[in-house]
C-alpha cells in the first residue's frame, strides 16, 4: 500500500524567513496531494493540494511543488508569520482506483519566532 | 451547517471496556473515514467507507470495528478497550472518492488506564 514519509519532524524559523517540508510517497499510482495544518487542539484543515497534471501551484504564501518522477512534494510558505505556526501533514491518494483512501506522512511541527 | 460532529469530545475507559465514538455529518458526502492521531506518527487510517453499506479496513484496523448503515453516520466501535488505543481520534468526510476535500471532526481524545 502506499507510504508517505515527510521531513522534517520539527522546523523553526524566524518571522519573515521562508520553509519547506517535503514529502515522499511510495506509490506511484498516486496523483492527489493534498496538505493539511493543524493548529494546537483544533481539527486538521486543508490548506492547499496539487494534482498529478500539475507540477507547482501557489496561493498567496504558501505554494506546494510535485516530482512524479522522483516521487516528491514539497510545501513552501514564504515570509511566515507567527500564526503559521501549526503541524502541517501532507498526504497523498490514488483517488477512486484505490476506493479513495488518504494516507497521511507523520506530521510536522513549524515554529515561527517572532 | 454543523459540518462533521464527533461525540464525545473526551473519554476515559478502562481496559477491557467497550465504547462506541459517534459521527456525524450533515453535507450528504459518500466518503467517510476514521484516523487516530499520534504523537510522531502523523494521521493513521483505521476504517472507511465510501457509502452507506459499504466499509474497509484502513492501515491499523484491528482492535476496532465500524457500520455505515446511513449516509450521515459513521460510528467506530472499540470492542475491548487497551492502553494501546490511547490516542485522538479524527472522523472525516468528503463528497466521494475522487479526491475532493476531506473535512475533519473536532475530534476525541481517548484515554485507556
């Protein structure tokens, strides 16, 4: 079945600064990836996805950038701010092939300091 | 719309127990699931279905079991509480299969002593 394996665990960057989490996934089948954050106590909420036709999509400060080929995306969030701090989760799914089932990486925890 | 409601928000049972962690949502999707949540180990698919009638196992089903005999309701049942199943516990929903958005639950947390 499929993997999701995300990196780093944790990640502190100062106000202003830019980050990146990456993610790998194992199947390659997969063609939906979305990212979820969470912030502490409250309900994961998705954020940004990408599809497999696409190779970067960008929404304000955040954008999220796909390797088929290497089987790897990448979140981006540029001039972060202290409420960008949160655990972020990527995920990944093959859709109706595989009756839909999103499975998530491990999680990562984004300290922004003011 | 209240969205995805999970019930109840906190639990505490005793090994051996069993207990039953409602869901709820009122957007008419098909897709419904359940995740727990674990420190280092990100969201980990225990069941889902992908409608009323119909469910698989996840990546770690076992100790649990779930019915979809309703659109709207997606009940997780423990059968036989262990501390292992300390956890939170996420249901979700999307409008189907075809990856579109999943809307997740406030949550329960769940402690086995």
């Amino acid at each position: 079945g499929e993997n999701v394996e995300q990196h780093p665990s944790t990640l502190s960057v100062q106000e202003g600064d830019s980050a990146v989490i990456k993610c790998t996934y194992s199947d390659s089948a997969s063609n939906y990836f979305p990212w979820y954050k969470q912030e502490l106590g409250k309900r994961p909420q998705l954020i940004i996805d990408i599809r497999s036709n696409v190779g970067e999509k960008k929404d304000q400060r955040i954008a999220v950038t796909l390797n088929k080929t290497a089987k790897h995306f990448s979140l981006h969030i540029t001039e972060t701010q202290p409420e960008d701090s949160a655990v972020y989760f990527c995920a990944a799914s093959r859709g109706s092939s595989n009756t839909g089932k999103l499975i998530f990486g491990q999680g990562t925890t984004l300290q922004v300091k003011p | 719309n209240a969205g995805v409601t999970q019930t109840p928000k906190f639990q505490v049972l005793k090994t051996g127990q069993s207990m039953t962690l409602q869901c709820a949502q009122d957007m008419n999707h098909e897709y419904m699931s359940w995740y727990r949540q674990d420190p280092g180990m990100g969201l980990r698919l225990i069941h889902y279905s992908v409608g009323a009638g119909i469910t698989d196992q996840g990546e770690v089903p076992n100790g649990y079991n779930v019915s979809r005999s309703t659109t709207e309701d997606f009940p997780l049942r423990l059968l036989s509480a262990a501390p292992s199943q300390t956890s939170v516990y996420f249901c979700a929903s999307s409008l189907d299969n075809s990856n579109t958005e999943a809307f997740f639950g406030q949550g329960t947390r769940l402690t086995v002593v």
